[in-house]
C-alpha cells in the first residue's frame, strides 16, 4: 500500500531501507510501477496538488467590511431613525455604510489583484520510469510508488526516498531554511533525524542544483512536507490587529455611554413633561450626533492612502489592515536566507601568493572590484575555480542568477570580477567529479594540466602539507573556505587520484558565505533605533546563523536556528503572548505557519514562494530587507493620521450629543437641529477629517519607540484632549446661538450662526491635529494640499447652506450678517490658541525645559 500521512509519524521512509520501501510502496526499484497501476493509484489517492485555499466568494467579501461593531450600532441607529420617519437622516447613515463597506471591498480586491500580477506560476514537469520507460509527465499525475529520475535544474515534484544518487546536490532552502546545497545519501536513517539531516529524502518543491538521482514517490499532495506546512497555515488562525482590538473596545465602550446619555435625555424630558415621541426623536439624534459616523470610511481611506504609498516603496499589501499594524509594530521576527542575506553565494576573500584580495559585490552580479588587484598567484587561483567548475551566470528578467551548484558559481562570478571568462578555460579533456567521499574536484586539459577545487584538508592532504591557519581564520568569520590548486601529469596519462597525490601545487583559498545585504544592515539598525526588537529565526545551522547575526548585531540570545516550522509557530505565539506585536518576515514554504499567524506577514516577491506569498499579508516587491523598515515608517505615519483623524472627531461627536443634552436638560431650544448635526457630520467628515489621511511624515517617526500594545485608544492624555475641546465646542455654539438671540436674530439666524460657529471651530481645530504634541510650524499648508482644499471646500458648502433659499428651507437656516461672521472668526482663532496652549503645557509637564514649538 502507499505511504500516507498516518504512516509517516510511525515509520518514516528515512528510516527504512529502499526494499522495504519498494515492499510498502509495491513497486519494481528498476521499472517503477505499470501504467495500468500508476493510473489506478491516481483514481483512488487523487493528484499530486495541493489542496486548493478557500475563497470567500464576492458577496461575503462585501459583507465581511460590515463586521465591526461600530457598523452595528450605527445600522441600529440608522434603523430606528426610520422607523420614526426621519428617512432623510437614515438614508444618511445607511449611505455612510454602504460607501464605506465598497471602499474596503475594492481596496482588498485591488490588493489581490497586484499579488497575482506579481506571481509567475508555472507547472512542473517530471521524468518518471513506469513499464521500465522513462517519460515526461505533469507533475500532477504521480503517485506513491512512482520512480522519478532527477537531474541538475529539477524542481522535486513529490516527496521521494532516493535509492540511487551521483553527486546529487538539492537547494532546499524553501522548506528548512539551509542556505547551502545539501548532498544527498540513499543510505537508512535513525529513526530521530530532524527534517533538515534527511539526506536520503528529496522534498517536493526544493531544487535539484546538481548532479542525478532517482527515487521513490512516497508522498504526494498534502502527505508532502510541503503538504502539511499548507495544512499547518490552513490550520493556523489570523489574529486581529491592534487598532482593530482598541476600536472594538472603544465601540462598545461608546454604545454603553451613548445609551446611557439618551435613556437620561429621555427621561428628563419625560419629567420636565415633554412628550414621549419628542423625546425619543431627540435621544435617537442625541445618539446619531455621538456616532462617529465618519470613522469607519476614514479609517478605510486613510489605509488605502497608505498602501498607495507602501507600494510605491516596493511593499505590496495584502490585507488592508495590515498597514496599521505595521505602525504598532514591536518585534520583527525575520528569517535568514534570502531575507536579511541575499541567498546567493559570494567570494569575499581570496588568499594567493601570500596576499589577501578582497571582493566587492553580492550573489551573481559580476559587477565588482579586486582589491588589489589581481596579481599572477591570484589570477591562477581564481582560473582554477573557473576551470575546475559545471555551473554558469545567466542574466534574465534584469537580474543575475545561478544555473547549477550555487558554489560554482560564486567560483564563476569571482573569476569574472577578475577579467577571467570562458575563453581564458583550456578545453577540458576528463574530470573527476565531486563527491561526499572525494571532497574535491579535478579537470585535465592539454598538455597535462590539471586543475583542482575543494575542501581545504582535502587539497592540502594531496599536496602533502598540513598547514591552513589561513583558512582557519577565514573560516572564524563565517566564511566557507574552498582550496584551489594544479598539477602536471605526463602527456597522456589517466586522471586518477593515485596520479595526482604528491604532484598537487595549492595556487590559493577562496572564501565565501551568503553575505548579508548592506541595506538590510541599515534597516535592522533604523528598526532597532525605533525601538523595535529583531531576532532571527532560521531552519540553518546555528555557527552559520550566528556569524550572520553578528553583521547586524543581533545578539546570540536573539538567534534561533534549526528552527522547524512548527517551532516557528510556536515561537511567534509565545512573542504575541508576552504582549509583543510582531512582524513575521520569510520567503520559504517553512515560513508560511509563522507567516500567517503574526500580526504582520511579510514575504519576499522576487524569492519567495507561492506558499509564503499566500500565507502573508505584504509582500516585498524587491525582496529587500530595507523596504520593511520603509514599511514600518509608513505604517507608523498611517497609524498617527489615523490617531489624528479620531481625536480630531470624537470631541466633535461628543459635543453634537451634548449640546442636544444640554439644551433638554435646561429646557431651552435646540441650538442645532438633528438635521442640522447630520449637515454637519456629513461634510466635514468627509472635507476636513479626511484631510489628515494625506498628511506627511512627522520628522520623529523612526526616531521614538512604538506606541505599547496595551496601550487604550482612549488614554488619559487623548480624554482630556477630547473633553477640552468638546467643552469649547459646545460653550461656543451655545453662546453664538443665544448671543444671535439677545441681538434680536430669528432663531434660525440664531441656529445658522451656531451651525457655523461650531464648523469655524473645527476647522481650527484641524490645524492643531496636524500635530497631536508639537506644533508643526516647520510644515506649511502646501505640504498637504487636501488639507486647503477640505478648507475651501467647507467654507463654500456653509455659505451654501447659509445663503442658498433651497437649503435654508431644507435644514431651517437663514442668511446673517457680517458682524455675525466676526463672531464666528473669533471662536476659531479662540479654539486655535487655547489648543496649542494646552499642547504647549503637555509638553512642559513632560520635560520642563522643553520650549515653544519643540
């Protein structure tokens, strides 16, 4: 019978033998399985896919924006607001969630839509052996039992148990995060071998990178190790972001204090005699003016601002809040290869003639200096490493990359910065191969020259020396260190060890790693700087991790390596457990559990792998560490306009509900209307409060710590703001509306005037959230042109609804005079001063010798 998932925890098929493997699988270790039995099998085990993601379909999607508490109470208000009569106000707030529930919806559909662009899906082929012939099939269409012969530049399609290998290499960085070759062994394993040592297994999805092999499918789909990593990110619950979990309690909080203040409105009324439908009218405008109706559209909008921008810094964004989330983010935990390092192989040092010459350059750019510059000893050891080489640079889709075993190819690009190419290679005549057992390869070309490549003991054992502290030293700094060196046969002879032994000249060392990006060094340094922890997690090995972490001084104790996915999962749950909001950056199948589970996903779009990019909610365009740290910086900006925009609404909210309050608990007319609040909410909402989504950087963003995750939305500083202000508001449009009274207005003039008041101090107010601490006297106004335009576009619509006849008959206003006007100026500037004044005494109770405009 096949091997199957409940198998494999038992007897896992490292661990047994190729005849027993060939036993349980039922198939022929030469002729692999009949066709007729190959096509039976794929009836009864089903294709070798993965099993396809769950899509919500579009009308979920759309009524997925509607899941947030504050929508609900909103439908609630906007529903009981119908049922009395009022449909005009209704209409309102239904069209408020309606547009802001498109918004959402278009948003994430766009966001896909840039993911899939990015992606390049192809189909793999294999070479599979059934009746004893060997052919080219899907990959879709093998099953257990299968015999797949593998080849240099393969792409492993299912899980399989080699029985055969001749200096197979594999690149199986996608799946343990190893970042070199691992050469492969069909001989059994003890039972406890972790994934990243099963040198007798080759996983789907991983790279052939050189030599041949074959082996038996003994998993397909999702029995692959790939397979139960998508089960793994399948299984793997998303969590909610930061602003999401304060807005959540924020709106409850609301709807208990809004229902509150409208049961006692309409008590009191009840008890000063006023009808009960009155008062009901008056509570449900009470609660419609408290609403923040203006909040769930801003913060859409102003999400959407920011993924705008992220991309534009090569930052694809998936999930829309996840640019929120970045701003709140305390701890990143990233991924090695290919992540911080550029999963490329790179010579730095070569060692020749007794002279040191250092590289410049990363992976598979030829682009680079010699310094010095190469001398006669140095140009023979890097022809050698040319000669004595299988693999070759391409440049395609504008970048340079590694056909063959990313060692060689280092040894290609390093010549190659030397001046060296193909043409300087004498032709080759026989070789020697590679092997675990060998340790070296060596290639004769004419006249019986003889050039080697290898491991430093290896090279020094045939040339009869013992001496490497040179490569030691190398090797101390993290690099891999290859010896490479020449020989003279006679003209004619076999190239054979025994001819090569005492014969053999060391021409030098090359040492290299997978150097870590410059960029990404920085960008660790500037996320450090703003307080954000960074750790490694890798599946590498630990010397190899740590020497890594030590160019970007992170320290050992924030280094985990060998690290399987599971482990990552459960690493990332422990950091949100202590209260850390954390950033998961990966581009391997082993990253997609982690990946999905943290705060915020991060993966690589040029490196990564499908399965990463799916479990993410960004993706980097330019798999470049630095554009993460551009990410936080702009998710940090998104996060303080968005605290702009809701300390900048919420007095307004609250003083519309008190002053309906107000005036029930005096007894007095109302000195705004229902309508009148809903005029006001829903142009300034949209003219002025939106505004602030566009505004720029504040200087400070990378330099101050992120705000902590415990932290409330309503501190106590944001309370007392938003309490301060309201009182202005309401203290001001009272006394506009019974100043214009006892000056002998109508009490539409009166209203009109108070309407306006109540607007000019918002505007003002505006100016003063351009900044929540400081005053931005460095910015002007051109740095945010919305801002003006929001401006005018108010002051247009009051004067509309002041003097127009068709809106002062629809919202009960009246044109005033001028000396009304000045009133009305004076709150403004009223509101302005005592604001910044307020913002200045913050600022001295923090730091006393902080001054004016710091």
């Amino acid at each position: 019978m096949p091997l199957t998932t409940a198998d494999r925890p038992r007897v896992g098929p490292q661990q047994m033998s190729v005849d027993e493997v060939v036993r349980q699988t039922g198939t022929d270790v030469e002729r692999g399985l009949s066709s007729a039995a190959a096509a039976l099998r794929l009836v009864e085990l089903g294709s070798n896919t993965l099993p396809p993601q769950r899509q919500r379909g579009w009308v979920v999607q759309l009524l997925s924006q509607l899941n947030h508490p504050l929508i609900y109470v909103l439908l609630a208000a906007a529903t009981l607001t119908a049922l009395l009569g009022e449909t005009v106000d209704a209409s309102v707030v239904f069209a408020v969630v309606v547009v802001n529930a498109v918004i959402g919806f278009l948003q994430e559909a766009k966001a896909e839509r840039a993911l899939d662009a990015l992606a390049a899906m192809v189909r793999t082929e294999a070479t599979v052996l059934r009746d004893g012939v060997a052919s080219r099939v899907s990959s879709d269409d093998l099953v257990p039992g299968d015999l797949v012969a593998l080849e240099a530049g393969d792409k492993v399609p299912a899980d399989l148990r080699l029985t055969r290998t001749g200096e197979l290499d594999v690149d199986e960085s996608a799946l343990t995060g190893e970042s070199a070759p691992v050469g492969k062994d069909p001989a059994k394993l003890p039972p406890d071998t972790v994934l990243a040592d099963r040198v007798n297994m080759a996983f789907s999805g991983t790279l052939v990178t050189a030599g041949s092999g074959r082996g038996f499918v003994v998993a397909t789909g999702a029995d692959t190790e790939i397979g139960h990593v998508h089960q793994l990110v399948g299984d793997t619950a998303t969590v909610a972001t930061p602003l999401t979990r304060k807005l959540d309690r924020f709106s409850k909080l609301l709807t208990f204090v809004i229902l509150g203040l409208a049961a006692l409105s309409v008590a009191v009324g009840l008890v000063r005699g006023q009808p009960l439908g009155s008062m009901v009218t008056a509570a449900v405008a009470l609660a419609v003016g408290a609403i923040p109706e203006g909040l769930p559209a801003a913060v859409t909008v102003t999400l959407a601002i920011g993924v705008a921008r992220m991309a534009r810094r090569q930052a694809i964004v998936r999930r829309l809040p996840a640019v929120e989330t970045l701003g709140s983010t305390t701890m990143i935990c990233t991924d090695k290869t290919g992540t911080l390092t550029a999963n490329a192989m790179t010579v730095r040092v070569v060692v020749a003639g007794g002279v040191r010459h250092d590289l410049t350059g990363i992976g598979y750019d030829p682009d680079g200096e010699v310094t010095p510059s190469v001398d006669a000893a140095a140009r023979e050891c890097l022809l050698a490493g040319l000669a004595c080489n299988d693999a070759r640079i391409v440049h395609e889709d504008e970048k340079w990359t590694a056909v063959g075993d990313p060692t060689e190819a280092a040894l290609v690009v390093s010549a190659r910065k030397a001046g060296l190419g193909p043409d300087d290679v004498p032709p080759r005549l026989d070789v020697l191969p590679f092997s675990s057992d060998r340790q070296y390869m060596a290639t004769l070309h004419p006249g019986g020259l003889v050039y080697l490549k290898g491991a430093v003991e290896r090279i020094l054992d045939l040339a009869g020396t013992t001496d490497h502290t040179g490569a030691e030293d190398l090797a101390d700094g993290g690099l891999r260190v290859l010896a490479t060196a020449t020989a003279r046969l006679p003209e004619g002879a076999e190239l054979t060890e025994e001819a090569l032994r005492g014969n053999v000249v060391l021409l030098g060392l090359q040492a290299m790693h997978d150097p870590p990006r410059p960029e990404a060094i920085e960008a660790v340094r500037e996320c450090r700087a703003a307080g954000i922890e960074v750790r490694m997690i890798t599946g590498d090995h630990p010397a190899t991790a740590r020497a890594i972490a030590g160019h970007f001084d992170i320290p050992a104790d924030a280094v985990y390596a060998r690290v399987t996915p599971e482990e990552k999962l459960r690493l990332v749950k422990e950091f949100q457990a202590q209260g850390h909001v954390v950033a998961m950056t990966g581009d391997g199948v082993n990253d997609a559990p982690a990946l999905r589970r943290a705060d915020i996903g991060v993966a690589m779009g040029r490196g990564g792998t499908e399965v990463a990019k799916q479990a993410a909610d960004m993706v980097l365009a330019d798999d470049n560490f630095s554009s993460i740290r551009a990410a936080v910086e702009e998710g940090r900006a998104v996060f303080d306009n968005l605290r702009k925009f809701i300390i900048w609404t919420l007095p307004t909210n609250m003083a519309e509900g008190l002053v309906i309050l107000a005036a029930v608990l005096l007894g007095t007319a109302l000195p705004i209307l229902p309508v009148q609040i809903l005029w006001i909410n829903m142009t300034t909402a949209v003219a002025l409060g939106l505004t602030l989504a566009f505004e720029p950087r504040e200087p400070d963003v990378m330099r101050r710590p992120p705000l902590p995750p415990s932290l409330p939305l309503m501190t106590a500083q944001v309370v007392r703001r938003i309490l301060f202000v309201s009182a202005i508001l309401l203290v001001g449009s009272f006394a506009a509306f019974h100043w214009q009274l006892a000056s002998g207005a109508s009490l539409d003039q009166a209203r009109t005037v108070a309407v306006n008041a109540f607007v000019a101090a918002q505007i003002a107010y505006l100016l003063n959230c351009r900044s929540l601490e400081n005053f931005r006297s460095g910015v002007g106004l051109l740095a945010n042109p919305w801002l003006l335009a929001g401006i005018g576009a108010t002051v247009v619509l009051q004067l509309l609804l002041t003097y127009l006849p068709v809106m002062n008959t629809l919202f009960h206003t009246a044109p005033i005079g001028w000396g009304a006007w000045g009133f009305v100026a004076v709150l403004a500037l009223l509101t302005f001063v005592l604001v910044e004044l307020a913002k200045w005494l913050a600022r001295r109770a923090v730091s006393p010798s902080s001054v004016p405009g710091s």
